[in-house]
C-alpha cells in the first residue's frame, strides 16, 4: 500500500489533542513535529510582505511589466 503524507494545522492545544484521539482511534500512524518544516527567515518575509501590501505598502505590475523587469 502507498503510503500518504498529510500536514495539518491545528490552530490550539486542543485540536492537536481532537486529532491525535481520532488517529489513535482509527490505528493510524502519526507523528507530530516539533519543528515546522519552513525556514523561518523566508516565513517571516512571506508574512512582512503580507502586511506591509495590506497596509498600502505594495505596487501593481502588469504581465508586460514584470517580463521587462525580467529581461
């Protein structure tokens, strides 16, 4: 049988828990990580870019644009 990776996120404590108990009580397999798979540095910059466009911060390009920034 070909074996299936599935990341969730739980948002607290007690999801983690809700899922642990529905694994455990189908027999399935799991382990959590204690460390997020991401580089941090590169999840900060995500989430700065994220709040700097919400705060007006970012520009718009067109396609045309952008290939001639490319060039």
């Amino acid at each position: 049988m070909k074996n299936h990776n599935i990341i969730v996120h739980p948002a607290n404590e007690q999801e983690l828990n809700v899922i642990k108990a529905f694994f455990e009580a189908l027999k399935i397999k799991f382990e959590v990580a204690e460390k997020s798979p991401y580089n941090s540095d590169v999840v900060d910059k995500v989430l700065q870019g994220k709040t700097d466009i919400e705060d007006g911060k970012g520009i718009s390009l067109s396609i045309e644009e952008l290939n001639k920034l490319c060039e």
